[in-house]
C-alpha cells in the first residue's frame, strides 16, 4: 500500500509541475492561481495542497531540484580533471535532462526564467574557477574571469537554445561539442 501511494504521490507531483510550467507559457508566473493548476493538472485542490503550499513554491521546487541535482553532479565530478576532460560531467548532466526533457523544454520556453538561468550560470563560473589548474592569486585576473564568464554563459545559453528548438541535433551530439569547446578554450587559455 505504500508503495501505491509513494507513486500516487509522485504522479501528483508531476501534474502539477508540467500543469504550472504549462501556464507559464501563457501568463505570468504571479498571474497563475491553484485553480489553474488543479483544472490544468485535472486534480483536486486538496491534492495540490498536500504537496505544495502555494503557486509560488511549485516553481521554486522545480528549480531548486534542478539546480540542486547540477551541483550533486559538478561536485561529484573532479576538480582536478574537469577542465582536461569535461565531458563525463556533461554526460551525467545530459542523463540527467533526458529524464525529463519535455518538462525542461516547457521551463525554458517560460517568460520568467532569466533567474534561474543567472543561477545556473552562477554555478558553472564557480566549479570552471575550481577546476582551473593556475595559482589561486591568478584567478582573479580579470581576463581569467572574463574568460570563465564567457564559458559558463555559453553552457547555460547553448543548452537553453537547444530546449528552445534553435538547435537541431541531439542532446548528446550537443554534450559532446559543449565539452570540446570547453577544453579547447581552457587549453588555449592555459598555453597563452
């Protein structure tokens, strides 16, 4: 019996989120209420409630659990041989939004997500400054910060074209030129 719940349970979850991220497309996300969730999602108020206290937490959730599962996988990763081979990182990421790629798309596609996008990238500038194999004194040159910014804002924003249907090849073949390009550009900088 509780594994039945523990699926209804997740199940719920889901509804929810596709329906809110669903409304995002057509709305601000203050402009979207629980009935429009509930009506989109066919579920009952009660059911909404049970997981969620109100509109604003559903897209906190959906972008905490993102962002939370991108540290788990960089901080898995080593620091160390990050930047000679990025690319086990990006597969783990690109396993990772497979799982889930309509909901990601919708998100993307959202009005309001220019914050979560900072964040992400945010994350990225801080493990690439982690990973870099320099004196800690020169990682606050400012043409290495630059450098790192560039880089970082390029991962966010190449995936976030990809999701956008502006690039059309698959998420792995995009994985595997997002981790050439990062290593290229870093054996650039490190041989200049």
């Amino acid at each position: 019996m509780a594994k039945a719940e523990y699926k209804s349970a997740i199940r719920s979850r889901k509804l929810i989120r596709t329906a809110f991220v669903e409304l995002m497309q057509e709305k601000d996300t203050d402009k979207i209420t629980v009935t429009d969730i509930v009506k989109r999602a066919d579920i009952n108020r009660g059911t909404f409630y049970a997981h969620y206290s109100d509109t604003h937490a559903v897209l906190e959730q959906i972008e905490n659990e993102f962002l939370q599962h991108i540290l788990e996988i960089l901080d898995d990763s080593n620091y160390e041989t990050f930047i000679q081979n990025p690319y086990p990182v990006f597969q783990k990421l690109t396993a990772y939004l497979e799982k889930d790629v309509e909901l990601y798309h919708l998100l993307v596609k959202a009005k309001k997500s220019t914050h979560f996008l900072y964040e992400l990238k945010e994350i990225f500038i801080e493990h690439i400054i982690k990973s870099f194999p320099i004196k800690e004194s020169e990682k606050s040159n400012p043409s290495f910060l630059a450098a790192i910014h560039f880089y970082a804002g390029g991962i966010v924003i190449t995936y976030y074209d990809w999701f956008d249907d502006n690039l059309k090849m698959s998420l792995t073949e995009l994985t595997q030129m997002i981790s050439s390009f990062i290593k290229k550009g870093c054996d650039m900088y490190l041989h200049s």
